[in-house]
C-alpha cells in the first residue's frame, strides 16, 4: 500500500471513530509498528485534520534493558515528530496479585494511566493502534471463550470504558480497519524502525498463541481469514445495533418512577431482551457488577415465574423480584424509603415535620388536581382536606392493626394486608402509618382509607409526602 492510500484510510478511521477536527488527543504510544504507524500518520495530516497530539507511553518495567530501550525509542520519535511526550514506569511484578492475570493487570493499568493523562491535559479521549488483526485475534478468542453477539462484535471504533475506580477513559481506534502489515510497511517508508515487545512470542499467553499458532494455521485452510473475521464483527455489530435499540426502547417502558423494573412487562418479553434490559439497569445505576450467563439464565427464571424471590449476586449486589417490581440495590445501600423504626408517636404538624432523623412530613393543602393519582405511591398521597383538623400521627405497626383499605367494604388486619401488597418483609416494621382519631388514614406504599378518600365535591385536597432529606436530588 503506497503511503498517500495508508494516510487516506487513518484520514476515514478518524472520522468514522469520532474524532473531531481541532480536538486535543492522546496517542497511546507503546514504540511498536502500529502505534508507531499512527503517530507518524497523525503528524502527516496535521494540514488536512489538524489535532493537539499528546503521546504517552507506559514502562512496564517487564523487561529490564528492553522496556527502557522502548521508552527512549519512544520519546525520541515523539520529540522528532513535535509531539509532546509523557512517560511513566510501573513495576507490574511488584503490583500483581496471587491468581492474578498478567495480561488484564497490564491492560487496567495501562488504562489507568492513559485516564490519568486524557484527565490531566482535558484531552477528547485517547487514540490507539488497534487494527484489524488484533480485531480478528479478539473475535476469535472470543468465540473460543462462548461469549455472545458483544463478543464477536469485537472491538469499535470508539467505546468509553469504565475503570473499577469509576474513572472513563475515551478510546479512538482510527486505525481499525488497517492490517498490521500495512503498518509495518508505512513504517519502513518513513525510515523508522519501530520497537518489538519480546513477550508478544511467548505463547503461554493466549491471545499470543491465537495470533502466532491458531491464525495462521486456519489461514493455510481459509486464505484470508483476518479480513473475513473482521467482516464477520462488522456484521455482529449490526445485528446488535438492532437489539440494543431494543433494549432501549423497552427499558423505558418497564421502568418505574422509583427506579424499579416492572416485573409483569418484563415477563412478557423474550428471555434475550430480560436479561439485556436488566444488565443495562444495571449499567444505569452505576453498579459495579459483571453478571454471568448463570446469574442471567437465574434472573430470567424469577423475572417470568409466578413467585417472589432475591437472588444473591457478587460482591454483595441483591437482587429482589417482588409482585410487579424488580429491584438491583449494592451491598451496604438502604434502599427502604421510610425512616428507621419509630422510637414513639410523632404529632404531625402543618407545613413540615422532622420525622427520625433523615425524613420530613410535608403536610399541605392544594386545590384538587385533575387526577388524584401520586407520582410514587410509596411515599405520597391526596386524602379528604378536612382531615388537617384532625389530630394526625404517624407511628409504625402495631400487633392488631386493623386498616380499611379504599375501596373495601369492611376492615382488614394490617399485617395481612401488607403481605397481599407485596411490601418487603424488611420494610414492614419501618412503614410509617398516617393516623387520626378515626384510625389509620394511609399505609404509605398501598393506598389510603376509604373513609379518608378525596370526595367528588371537594374542590381542595390534602397532600402528604414523606421524604428522605439524606437524598440530594
């Protein structure tokens, strides 16, 4: 490939992968023929797609003699191209933990640092010398592994990876659709010859062994094999554009206003769409939690059966499915809306009410709304205004509570009304019932007594909101 057709495809791979022009970038830059090929690309086009390169290499001190041969290759291509350079050494043996893997401590603490510069110079993302033959190599030992359609999508040309500290790093990858070869061979056009990490011929690391063994042995049988593994993601890629969009649209659909999941729409979808939704709450909540093919095929099974039930996920993530709810909550999180147990009987006043030591009860009178129904039953209600004169109290449950529930003919024990509406067994003791001196007027989470209900003459209502000032919204 002559060099003007090689600047031509990274001039495509940046636009396709989102870089703008102008835009401050960091190339990720290890001395090897592809990162090598991209910095000397990226400074051939300044004219045409200028940017504001920053290159960054990280020592991992693996190597001895050769990794510092590296980082002064590095740097000196980096100074002669005008490109800033940062460098940093990280001993990996030191840092590495029994029955840890050296190819993935490498990866995140590579990430790490490449975060910590993008952070530091409010850069756009980071650029990296993937191509496409380690997007054949990750397609293919995806498959060996069993992974999905995410799986043999491979790599895409721009992804933002989280990192377990909750930092992002946004990673470009415009030279995608080029093969190592051509990078190779830009290179030696340009009379640089770029570095060759060692370990990348030492097989007992996997994807080395793909790369060096497996490849090329089903090249001899199926000539061409990078470019139709690469052709085979793009497709995935497209097949789970489709189902992304999906999982999308009915996520919306089945999300409660509590950031709960609505557990009869669920069941109604297909056990793919379950678990994609609910894997995608979880991204949405920020929790940190990989969910394997046997905790998806177990969620899937409570979400469509006929009972209730929690599932105990890693690092203490819960996993409760109630009547029509499903909830995801971390280890350590509290997610009751109602106050610690009531040491006593609280008076409630117009206006505010300090409520245990993290809530309030907000009491106020309203003109009738067009509908009385509540954004979140859980934690408000419209009751008959005259009630204000009553002497309303709020207290938890007692043994013998009896409750007329709106819409009932007669009254009904509390505690077996609560089972019926299906709130959690944790939650019952900590309930707080609104009360007045006909007797319990609402039990938050269900609805209030029909002898408290908003009349069809009454043209003002009163509200009642329970509210956790702990909370910043």
């Amino acid at each position: 490939m002559k060099n003007k057709e090689f600047l031509e495809q990274v001039l495509d791979g940046l636009k396709l992968s989102g870089v703008k022009v102008g835009s401050k970038v960091i190339i990720a830059f290890s001395g090897g023929p592809d990162s090598t090929a991209l910095l000397l690309s990226l400074t051939n086009l300044q004219e045409r797609f200028p940017l504001t390169l920053i290159a960054a290499h990280l020592n991992h001190m693996t190597r001895g003699k050769e990794s510092q041969k590296d980082e002064e290759f590095t740097k000196f291509i980096s100074q002669r191209s005008g490109v800033p350079y940062r460098s940093k050494k990280i001993n990996l043996k030191s840092i590495i933990e029994k029955g840890q893997s050296f190819e993935e401590l490498a990866r995140l603490v590579r990430y790490e640092y490449l975060q910590e510069i993008e952070k530091e110079h409010g850069a756009t993302g980071v650029l990296t010398g993937h191509t496409k033959n380690d997007q054949a190599e990750t397609v293919l030992l995806n498959l060996v592994r069993g992974s999905g359609i995410r799986g043999t999508s491979g790599m895409k040309p721009y992804t933002s990876l989280q990192l377990k500290a909750g930092q992002i790093v946004h990673i470009f990858r415009p030279i995608l659709k080029i093969n190592h070869g051509e990078c190779v061979d830009f290179c030696e056009s340009m009379g640089v010859k770029p570095v060759y990490d060692s370990t990348n011929s030492d097989k007992s690391f996997v994807r080395n062994k793909i790369r060096l063994e497996t490849l090329p042995q089903i090249e001899q049988q199926f000539p061409n094999i990078i470019n139709k593994l690469s052709s085979f993601a793009e497709n995935s890629k497209l097949d789970l554009n489709v189902i992304d969009w999906a999982i999308r649209k009915h996520y919306k659909l089945s999300k409660h206003p509590d950031l709960t999941l609505k557990k009869r729409y669920l069941s109604s979808l297909p056990d793919s769409l379950i678990t994609g939704i609910v894997n995608h709450h979880v991204q949405m909540l920020g929790i940190k939690i990989n969910l394997l093919k046997s905790h998806r095929i177990q969620i899937s099974k409570l979400i469509t059966s006929n009972t209730t039930g929690q599932i105990n996920l890693p690092d203490g993530v819960k996993f409760f499915v109630g009547h029509d709810y499903v909830k995801i909550i971390e280890k350590g999180t509290d997610d009751c809306p109602y106050p610690l147990p009531l040491d006593e009987t609280v008076d409630i006043f117009h206006n505010e009410t300090q409520l245990g030591s993290n809530h309030i009860v907000i009491t106020e009178l309203r003109k009738r709304p067009k509908t009385l129904s509540v954004t979140n039953p859980k934690i408000e209600v419209y009751i008959r205004h005259n009630l204000i004169n009553n002497k309303l109290q709020i207290r938890n449950q007692i043994t013998g509570d009896r409750f007329h529930p709106l819409g009932m003919k007669t009254e009904v024990y509390l505690k077996h009304f609560m089972i019926k509406h299906f709130i959690p067994h944790p939650w019952r003791k900590r309930v707080p019932l609104l009360l007045c001196r006909t007797g319990i007027a609402w039990v938050p989470g269900t609805r209030p007594a029909d002898w408290a209900k908003v009349l069809r003459d009454d043209d003002k209502v009163l509200h009642i909101e329970i509210k956790n000032t702990s909370v910043i919204v």
